[in-house]
C-alpha cells in the first residue's frame, strides 16, 4: 500500500460527502483541466531535482523563463514582451496617492537609441516622458522575480512617489538583473544597484518603514552558494539616509546573506517583521534553512535549520530531500498574536501535467514569540511524500539492478499535493490549512533504470535526461483517488478530509455572510490527471463541524477558471511558482468565472446557482 494511503487510516474525523457524485454530463477530454489567465510568470517546471544522492543540495527547479501559459493546453501564450518574457508593464499608477490613478509607466526601448531601455511616462503631474536606465536592452537571461515597476511612497516631500524600476542588462551573452530608484518628479535616478554580472537570478521586492514608506532591495536568487560563475553573498536594500556601504551602488546599502558550505539559495523568500521595530524584515529561503535580515540595522536577525520529513520517516536517509523548500510561503500572524510562516510543499490547483509534483510534498509551519526571532522553530512538519527514487551508492555495479541499490523508492504521484492560494481558511473559527491531495494506488512505472543511468558516466546528458522524464511522465495517468485534508495550523493536528474530492477554491464573496467550497466530486479510482474523468457541476458546500454543509450546485459543468498571481510581500515561494486563485467577477450577485467564459453567481431570491 502507498505511503500516503496508509498514513489516511489514522487521519482522525474522515467526513463523507453529503450529496452524491452528478452523473457525467461533458466527455470532452479536452476539457479536463483547469485554465488559467495570462499573469507574469510560468507555471512551476521542476526538473532534475528529485533525482539528487542523499544529501546533495544540487539539481534545484530549473529556472524558466518569464512566459505565460495556459493549463489547457500546457502552451505558451503569444501575448508577451518579445525581449523579457513579460506582458509589457503598463498601468495606471497613483504618483500623488489620492485615489485616482493618472500615471502610465512601462519599460521599453528608448526613442533616440532603440538598443537601449527607458522608462516611460505618461502622466499629468510630470513632464518627464522617458527617462535611459541602460545602454543595453531588458533581457533577462535567467529569471528575476520582482515587479518591475512599484511605487515607493514620497520620500523626498514633492508630493509625489518615487518608483523602482527593475530590469536586466542584457549584453549580447548575459543578463544580470538591476534596480533603479527613480524620482519622477525630478527626471533622475536617484540610487541604483546592480546584480553581479555572474548573476543570472534575483529576487526584489521593498519593505515598508515605521512610516509606511517603501524600500525596495535587491537579493540573490536561484542557486547562489553554488554558482561556478561566482557568487554573490549579499542584498542591496535601499536607504538613501546612509552611507553607500559594500558593493551595492550610491542609496544602497549591503546586508549580507548565507554563503556557508552547502548552502543552497532557494527562489524567493518572505517579508514580516520578525522583531517588532516596525520594519519588514527580510527572510530568505534556502534549502532546509530560512535566514532572516534586518533592513534596519543591515544584519542576521535569525538563520533556522529543520528537517520537514525527519518526524514522519526517521528511518529514511537523512535529508534524502535535500531540505528542498519548495512551494508558497506565507508570512502571517496567527490569531494567538505568535508569527507564523506556513509552507505548502505543493503545486497550484490544476498541475496536472506536472508528475514531479513540486518534487518534495508536504506541510509545515515555523512560530516564534512576537518581537523575538531567536526564538523561532519548526512547530510542526506532515511529510507526504517524494518524487523519485533515492540510490545509496549509485555504483555502477548496480546497472542492470538498480533497485539492489535503493535506499528510498520513489513516491511517484502518491502524496501529491494540490494548492489554493497559500492553502489557508478557517473551519469553526480555527485557523486551518486545506489541501488536495492524491493517494496512488499502483505506479505505472517508477523508471529505476532511467533513473540510475542519469548518474553513471557521462552524466546527466540530454538524451539520459529525456529518457528519464519521459518514462515517468507515464504516471501522470497512475490509478488512485483525489481528496482533501483540513489540518490544524497552530499544531499540525488532522482535523478532517474527504475522498473522491477536488477543492477548487473558495470565497466569502458568492455567498453573502459565509465562505463556500468549489468541489468537484470523482466516484471511484482514477487517472492522477484526470484525463479519464468527464466534466461534471460543481458542487458547492460549506465547512462546518468538520462536515461539508451542501449550498447547491453549478448549472452546468465545468472548473473554474484560474488566475495565477505572482508572489509578493508577505506571500512567497521557494520555487518558481504562483498563486492560484479565482477569477471572481463583482456585482449583484457576485460570480465566478469558469473555463469556458461562463459565470456563475448565486441567485438570492432563488436560492439557487444561476448563469449571470
């Protein structure tokens, strides 16, 4: 029996579905995954890191380029920057922060020299119309996870914000992102921070000061402690009050970050003010640590070690994970006033096609008593499971027999995690998390002599590697059953779940006065990518007294339509991966959006779902 499927027979409160499966109503089968939006990043493509030795901390997601795509099809929309990968960064932007937005800002080449970047301006207040950031033009070639243009509050006192601009500066061969503060008002660049030219990934975002004012930084990113470039060791934060310090540019000022031995940085990381002094402080994610820095005293407030696996497989090897922290990150405040980062160790809603599943899966959450980082902890950790196989030797003795060499079997689909948004919600005004997960019956094939080949000499090469994934590909149609499980946030502690369940989101907008469950129900096994399942109507329920509480259903069949939101401020990632959300359309009723275009609402004076 699967790992995940035997660790279900202890979940406490299993609830059962208050209403039967709706028979089938759709046999398109190019219907049976969830749509997304255009947003600014790609969905997750995890590669190679699965398939590392015990305690190896290399062969992280692979970075991909800035693109958009839709779930439907796994294909790469047309609707991008041609040079950047991003929907061209134009909008209506408050300068004078009075609630009306005059102010259109992009990046584009400039007018007088087309090889070159510039900011754009459109805008009443200002007479500025472009401004040169680079002689070069914005391309990056690895991945920068920022927005690329944020309004910063009025620091110099004209009345008007100042704004980062973030961009690369691609010179034929590399790309190494950068920063610039600009004051609009003034038509200059006022500070600015360069990437390393070894760099190709970097993480900005800005932390809000006691008065409210913004203060964007500049991080590293993807793999840094392990770059054969060089590598980087410090984020430029900017603080114009002080002096240049380190090697950050004039307005910046260097905070050093972790470059031990067998450091691995991670994407991403979170913002929350760990020590009360009124600053976001800045946590940086690694592998199986998270380090935490001050932007206002520029040094470590805390840097934690800790094993998610180590409670539910002691005997496994130790970090046969690598520590990978892959997936969202939230930064919040539980209702006890203690804060929290939880982490989801999952993929967005609808991942179909991806059969890596994030790679590591499971839950876990880190505490610390308000004001005092040093205290901060693992509170508690639920392993689902891994990817693929770990070897103990990776002896060449063992090719024809690779499994007399298996230390841990893969995983396969089983214990694939799905999440919505950062999984959180509430249930009887307990703060919970609420995941989709998948409990493998059998794999298809578990490619151990795929696998093993990828170590034996030459390594690693394209066509090993193609080989590799494409054998396990084939278990993204593994038999098993969906469900969910709602778990305690404070203590980790199984609340509740159902099988033959899919949770596609939920909202305290469809119904007036009370959050609602999209749920989708599957009778019996299936494919893990539901290729073999029929559209079928939505139910919808509530979640009370650990019990679905029926609140209709869908008048017609379909899954929602999803958009997937960049990272940002206190929601973070360790991957390269987003937000999944609802694409939720206001009014009187309220309604959401399905793949096909249909919305859906909730008709008070019928008590029913209704086409709006």
């Amino acid at each position: 029996m699967p790992r995940l499927a035997r660790s279900l027979a202890s979940l406490p409160g299993l609830l059962l579905a208050c209403t039967p499966p709706v028979p089938a109503t759709d046999t398109d089968p190019a219907s049976t995954t969830a749509a997304t939006t255009t947003g600014t990043t790609a969905l997750p493509t995890t590669d190679g890191p699965d398939t590392d030795a015990p305690g190896s901390t290399t062969g992280s997601t692979t970075p991909v380029a800035t693109t958009t795509t839709d779930a439907t099809t796994d294909a790469t929309t047309d609707t991008t920057d041609a040079t950047t990968g991003d929907p061209p960064a134009s909008g209506a932007f408050d300068l004078d922060a009075d609630g009306t937005p005059e102010t259109d800002l992009s990046l584009g080449p400039c007018t007088l020299s087309p090889d070159g970047t510039c900011l754009l301006v459109s805008s009443p207040l200002v007479a500025l119309t472009e401004l040169p950031l680079a002689a070069t033009i914005d391309q990056c070639d690895g991945n920068y996870q920022a927005r690329r243009l944020e309004l910063l509050g009025d620091h110099s006192g004209d009345g008007l914000a100042e704004l980062a601009a973030r961009f690369c500066r691609f010179d034929g061969a590399e790309g190494p992102p950068a920063l610039a503060v600009v004051d609009l008002a003034a038509a200059s660049i006022v500070a600015r921070a360069d990437a390393p030219v070894a760099q190709d990934y970097a993480w900005s975002d800005s932390v809000r000061d006691p008065e409210g004012l913004r203060h964007p930084f500049l991080a590293p990113s993807y793999g840094d402690g392990e770059n054969v470039n060089g590598n980087w060791g410090y984020l430029c934060v900017w603080r114009p009050e002080l002096p240049a310090a380190g090697n950050c540019g004039p307005g910046f000022s260097a905070i050093p970050t972790l470059l031990a031995p067998g450091e691995f940085r991670e994407v991403g990381g979170t913002l929350q003010d760990l020590d009360g002094d009124g600053w976001d402080d800045i946590n940086l994610i690694y592998h199986r640590r998270q380090y935490s820095v001050s932007p206002a005293t520029l040094g470590l407030l805390q840097t934690i070690e800790y094993d998610v696996a180590a409670a539910d497989e002691p005997n496994s090897p130790k970090w046969f994970h690598s520590g990978r922290n892959y997936g969202t990150h939230a930064a919040v405040t539980g209702g006890d006033g203690k804060p929290r980062l939880v982490v989801v160790g999952g993929t967005p809603l609808g991942s179909f096609s991806d059969d890596l599943c994030n790679v590591s899966r499971f839950l876990a959450v880190l505490e610390q008593s308000p004001g005092q980082p040093g205290t901060r902890a693992l509170a508690w950790s639920r392993y689902f499971g891994f990817s693929s196989t770990i070897f103990a030797t990776y002896d060449a003795k063992y090719v024809a027999d690779p499994m007399q060499d298996v230390a841990r079997l893969a995983d396969a689909v089983d214990g694939c995690i799905h999440r919505f948004s950062d999984s959180r919600t509430s249930m009887d005004g307990a703060e919970v998390l609420l995941i989709n997960y998948f409990a493998m019956a059998a794999p298809i094939d578990l490619c151990l002599v795929e696998q093993f080949a990828l170590y034996q000499p030459p390594t690693w090469t394209d066509e090993k590697a193609d080989a590799w994934y494409s054998c396990f590909a084939k278990n993204r149609t593994a038999p098993g059953v969906w469900g969910m499980q709602v778990v305690d946030e404070r203590t980790g502690l199984g609340l509740t779940g159902s099988q033959g369940t899919y949770v596609w989101g939920w909202s305290d907008l469809l119904l007036p006065g009370e959050r609602v469950y999209l749920v989708e129900y599957l009778a019996g096994p299936g494919a893990f990518d539901l290729s073999d399942r029929p559209l079928t109507p939505l139910k919808v329920h509530a979640l009370s007294q650990g019990l679905w509480q029926a609140r209709g259903e869908f008048p017609i069949a379909g899954r929602p339509k999803l958009q997937m939101v960049d990272p940002a401020g206190p929601r973070g990632v360790g991957s390269y991966t987003l937000y999944s959300e609802l694409t939720l359309h206001p009014g009187d009723p309220a309604g959401v959006e399905l793949a096909d275009g249909s919305i859906v609402a909730h008709d008070q004076n019928t008590d029913t779902w209704i086409l709006r």
